[in-house]
C-alpha cells in the first residue's frame, strides 16, 4: 500500500479505529521525537515537543504505530506509554 493508497491527495484527514487522523501525524511525531533526544534542545523546544506528541497519541494509537514499532528513547517511550 501507498500513502496516497491510505489518504488520497485530496484528503487531509481520515478515520482510522473511530479517530480522526491528519495528514502528517506521524511524521510530525518523528520530527518531535527527534526534539526530545537532541541534547542541545532548549527547553521550550522540549516542552512544546513533548505537548505535541501527548496531543497526537491517540492518532498514533489508532494507526496501531506503537503495536508496530517499539520506541528505544527511554523519555519518550515513558511518553507514549504514560499518557
């Protein structure tokens, strides 16, 4: 299957386990968890980072991203399990 397979081109958002998830969601997690783990991030990055990613866990959930994919950050699969 194709990104444009999942969500056409057209689409900015879809259902997905009774969610809706936009478009982007899972690369802006990537983007955000590389924040978390770049030691010269300052703390507004950070918190702005980890805000962002609580925000997109239930997307994330209903992809089944975390069913997949295991987290290796330590901080950031606390995260994903805790919230």
């Amino acid at each position: 299957m194709r990104a444009e397979d999942l969500l056409p081109d057209h689409l900015d958002q879809g259902q997905f386990n009774g969610t809706t998830v936009r478009k982007g969601t899972v690369g802006a997690f990537l983007i955000n968890a590389r924040v978390l783990a770049d030691p010269d991030a300052g703390d507004e990055q950070r918190r702005q980072a980890e805000q962002d990613i609580t925000e997109a866990l239930p997307a994330l959930r209903a992809l089944g991203l975390f069913e997949i994919l295991q987290v290796r950050d330590e901080r950031l699969r606390q995260l994903c399990e805790h919230r």
